[in-house]
DNA sequence: GCCGTTTTCGGCCCGACTGTTTTCAGTCG
C-alpha cells in the first residue's frame, strides 16, 4: 500500500540482521523494532514528518528518525550501504534458517568463507561442517532439515485456512481424549486473527501423566507428515492439508498456568516485550507459568487471562489488540473500547443472487440467512451492466428484480428482503446505472472491478459524490497472495466519505479483507462508518462474517462504527441523511 | 539505537531446548 513504509521497513530488518551479525545485540534489536514499527504505521511515514510526528512514534529516536529522513530526501541510507561492504547480501536469508544464529554464521563465514546458500549446503554434506568444533552430526543434521523446510516456514496461509485447520485439529483432539484434555485451544497468530498465519500453536491443560499419551494421538493424525520433535513440555510435526504443509505446535500445560500460558503464547512478540516491561517497573516477573513477585518469588496470578493482566494493573485485552499499538497504555488506564462482536452484527449489505453470478435464489438466500444467522435484514446487491461476465443487470432487469423482492416479502410476511447493487464505477469515475434507478434502491454499494494498474483515488471520491452511493465495495481490489491492491490515497478518501456521508465497506472475502485493518483504526478515529459484508455469491460464504468482524477488531472499532450493528431504521437513517445532504429522492 | 520522576548512562523479557559439553553457549519463540 505504502511503499516508502515497506522499502524503510525492508532495509531497517537488513540492517538488524547486519548489526545482529557484527554482535551488536541491543542496536540490532532497535532495527528490528524499527522495521516492524514501519510495516505496520497506518499512514504514509511521510505524512509522519510533514506533521512533525515522527519524532513522537515510540521506538523511533533521534537515530533512526534521522535515517527515515535521509531516505525520503535522497532515496538512500549511507549507513546501511557502508553496512552492506561489511556483510555478504544472502546472509539474511541464512539467518532466516532455523538453527544458525548470528554466532554460528559467523564462524561459518571465519573459518569457511561461507557466503551463500549454496555454499553452505555443499558445506554441510562434504563434512566439513561438522569437523568443526562444537558442531556435530545432529546439528549438521537439523540444519540440513531447516533448509528443506524453510520453503514452507517462507509461505504463509491465509486466515480463513488457518481457521478451518485449527478448528479441526482443535476439534479432533478433544473429541478424541475428552477425558484427558482440561483445557484446549487456538493460539498465536490466529488467535489474534492476523490476515496471515505462519505456524499454528496449541496449547492443552492436562495431568502431566498424560502429556506423552496426548502427543502420541497427535503425531498420528493422518495430516502428520513428520514429525520435528515430540516431548512433554511441546510436540512439533509438519501437517499436509490440500498440499499445503503447516508446521503445528502444541504445547502442555497444568490448569493453574492456564491464563499465563495462554497470555505468553498469543503474542504479538512485541506486546509481551512491553508488558514484561510493565510488569518489571512493578517489581514483579511474568513468565508462561505465571506472575511471581520478584523479591519473595511468591505467584500472585496465572490461573486466568484476566487475572494476569489484573495482576499487572491492567484491564484484560482482547488478543486482537494485542500488537503494542497503543493498547497497553489503554489498558493500564482501564480505556480499553468494547470491540464489535459477531454476534453484533444484524444483516448482511452485499449479497450476489443468480441475477448475477451468485449460485442461489434470493428465495433460497433469505429462508438460509433468516434460518442460520437469525438476521434482521438483508441486502441483495447483483452486479451493474458493464460486468458482462458476471451477468450485470442494466436498468431493466434491475426493476424486475425489484419487483420479485417486493413479492418475495409479502410472501415471507415480513420485510426482511432489501434491493440494492453492487454498481461499477467506470473509467471516469462515473457510475455504471442512472440516477433515477439508483434513487429506487435501499442501498447502493459502489466498486472499481477495472484498470488496477493505476491510482485510482480520482474515481472512489467522484463516486462517493453520488447521492444514492452509499459505501465503497472492496476499496483496493486486492487479492491476497494473488494480485495487490491497486493505489488509493487514504486520507482523501476518509475526508471525502466523512464529507459526503459514504461509509467504507469492510469486505470478508478471505482473499480480499478489504479495507485492511489499518484503514479501519483510521477510519474509526477519523469517525467515517463503516459495513461489515460477506460479498456472498453462496450460502457457504455467509459465514465469512466472521473474518470481516476479525478484521474491524484488529482495527478498534466497536458498534457504534459498523452501521450493521444497527437496526434497519439506523441504516435508512443513514441513507437519507445523504440524500438530504444532496437534495436528492428520499428513500 | 531506544528510553527514562529512582537514571541522560546503563540498562534492554524470559525460560526451554539442543547439542556438545561436564557447566554452558547458542538458538528459539
């Protein structure tokens, strides 16, 4: 989205590994920190020194501050090209392996003039490594292994997989050894619904007896494909799914280190860092067993979450937060924002039929919908004209839609069907349906579907100056792991839907996720609305709900900033509020 | 390199595991 963020943040982890290479532990820390901080900045690291925030970003000094700079003036850094006559290019991506560390890198480097990968690996099966002293044949052994698994330490799945993967492990454990298993569940990453996952971790409560009996179940679950270490404290194996390969961890714990344990291993790195920290100026420790006071070692807390972060004078944090964005500051003083929930959410605001390219009935939609989700109102949105391959509905076919909802209601008793479109923006940013039919619909969802190879800001703000536009369909266009966002400029557009009225749609397609969550945090302090919508083509995906709920979490907002937590008459407020606004039809 | 009403210098999260040792260094999460 950013690339001056991710260039800065990209050459600020190669210096870490630079410094982290020289043995200069602490600076090498504050370059990791400082790459993280950059790839994860809501705005423009630009708009940062334009403000004069820059300065004010925690983990940014003097130093490194100075380098940004450098680099948005010159477009280089010079200390990181001295850095580099220092260090060969591929030993960051040695340091990636699992098993070399900065230490023996360098000895690799010293004593065998090892510079690439490819030397490396001749290295390890010629013996030579071994010879050396301290090395022996297992750790040759591991390494030999972490280079085989690297590609897929390298490839990380999407959210929606991790789900279903976690899910059914969680699921085939406990049903399986009910008795045995206390405690159960999804850590890490998918716990704090990241939009990709790496590895999957799992924590069990159990007696210690039955620790061994519970990792041999675990490696004989069919998926295994090997198995990297099994013991009591942790068992690690390599799983197949669809041809992916995941590496899956679980973890054994006693019942009463259950909230510590769950504390430590959801993460993120950085949020445990700055809650030790916290925990360390109250004089007390905080470790996966528990909080011990650091004087007397007495155990003061660690049976639950909530109690190890009460302990620590901190309100419990939901693990979507958890990312040190600021929300430990809120945490201490007790202002942590009562997140939106899934069961929050009333209706649905972007729904295909077979009008257009979705596979069911509107019939067949609102039975299921009304049925599993118990919602309030849905909103069918079938695709505009120019989408010829999707079936587009031009402004005839779209008035016989309307009339079929209209006995579709009267049939179920109940106004629970809403007619609405998914309408292209063209070229020009234009609109792909006439006013006068646009003014007919209860709601109106607006989306680019052509030309991604350009800046398309000029297009979404001339749409959002449409009266009956009343959100923004997936914002960038991406798709994860497929295809990148095309570019929009963020704060026009959030000034632009504050001005006008429109809100943002949070679209749950797992592929898509878009807006991301760094657009929702702004959009929530900004104060533009936002939807929550599954972009449903089937009644399978309704349950995307979900990922669109994870994603406005990550980002803070609670109710009163997703417009579908509302009643039908909120949202019609909205509408009209627009219309109003514009001189337009009222709905 | 970052940070700070105990500090502008001297700290920087903490414990487990592994392999190669015989008391510990290096790595990992």
């Amino acid at each position: 989205m950013y690339n001056i963020n991710k260039d800065l943040a990209n050459i600020f982890k190669r210096m870490g590994a630079i410094y982290e290479f020289l043995g200069d532990k602490f600076r090498s820390l504050a370059y990791y920190k400082a790459s993280e901080i950059l790839e994860d900045l809501p705005d423009d690291v630009r708009n940062y020194i334009l403000n004069g925030k820059l300065y004010s970003i925690r983990g940014i000094g003097q130093g490194i501050a100075t380098k940004i700079e450098e680099y948005v003036e010159t477009g280089k850094i010079e200390k990181y090209e001295e850095l580099k006559q220092l260090v060969p290019e591929d030993f960051l991506e040695l340091m990636d392996l699992k098993g070399i560390g900065p230490k023996t890198l360098k000895r690799l480097y010293d004593e065998l003039g090892i510079k690439t990968k490819d030397e490396l690996i001749k290295a390890l099966k010629d013996g030579r490594v071994e010879k050396l002293k301290g090395f022996g044949k297992k750790k040759v052994e591991r390494i030999l292994k972490s280079l085989e698994l690297y590609e897929i330490s390298k490839k990380r799945i999407i959210l929606w997989e991790a789900l279903q993967i976690s899910r059914y492990l969680k699921d085939t454990l406990k049903n399986s050894l009910s008795k045995e298993i206390k405690k159960i569940e999804v850590v890490g990453s998918i716990r704090r619904r990241k939009e990709t996952i790496g590895d999957i971790d799992i924590l069990i409560a159990c007696d210690e007896k039955d620790r061994l009996k519970i990792a041999d179940f675990f490696i004989s679950i069919p998926e295994v494909s090997f198995v990297i270490g099994k013991g009591e404290k942790k068992t690690s194996v390599i799983m197949k799914f669809d041809n992916r390969e995941r590496q899956v961890d679980i973890r054994f714990f006693n019942l009463n280190e259950w909230g510590s344990a769950l504390q430590y291993f959801t993460g993120s790195k950085e949020h445990n860092v700055h809650v030790r920290e916290i925990a360390k100026e109250k004089g007390l420790k905080l470790n996966e067993y528990g909080v011990f006071k650091v004087d007397t070692e007495e155990r003061i807390a660690g049976e639950t979450e909530e109690g190890v972060y009460k302990a620590l004078g901190m309100e419990w944090i939901p693990p979507e937060m958890r990312e040190d964005r600021g929300e430990v500051e809120l945490a201490l003083q007790g202002k942590i924002p009562k997140l939106v929930e899934l069961k929050d959410i009333k209706g649905d605001l972007h729904i295909h039929s077979t009008w257009s390219d979705g596979v069911n009935s509107i019939k067949d939609i609102a039975y299921f919908v009304r049925e599993k989700y118990k919602y309030e109102y849905i909103v069918i949105t079938d695709h505009s004209k120019t989408q010829r391959v999707a079936n587009g509905l031009d402004e005839e076919r779209l008035l016989k839609e309307i009339e079929e909802v209209k006995l579709l209601n009267k049939m179920m008793g109940w106004e629970f069907i809403k007619i609405g479109t998914e309408v292209d923006i063209l070229l020009d940013g234009s609109l792909d349906l006439s006013d006068e039919i646009l003014s007919q619909l209860d709601w109106v969802v607006a989306s680019v579907h052509s030309h991604f190879n350009r800046d398309n800001t000029d297009r979404i703000l001339k749409a959002m100056e449409n009266p009956y536009v009343n959100a923004i369909g997936h914002m960038t266009g991406r798709l994860i792991g497929i295809r990148e966002g095309f570019k929009v400029n963020m704060n026009e557009v959030l000034k632009k839907a504050k001005e006008t009225g429109t809100a943002l749609e949070i679209n749950s397609q797992p592929r898509r996720m878009d807006i991301d969550e760094h657009w929702v945090k702004r959009a929530v302090e900004e104060g533009v609305k936002m939807v929550i919508s599954t972009d449903s083509h089937s009644l399978g995906n309704f349950a995307y709900m979900e990922i669109g709920v994870s994603i406005a979490r990550r980002g803070w907002a609670t109710n009163k900033d997703i417009l579908n937590t509302g009643s039908w008459e909120d949202i019609k407020k909205f509408v009209n509020e627009k219309r109003k606004k514009f001189g337009a039809v009222l709905k």
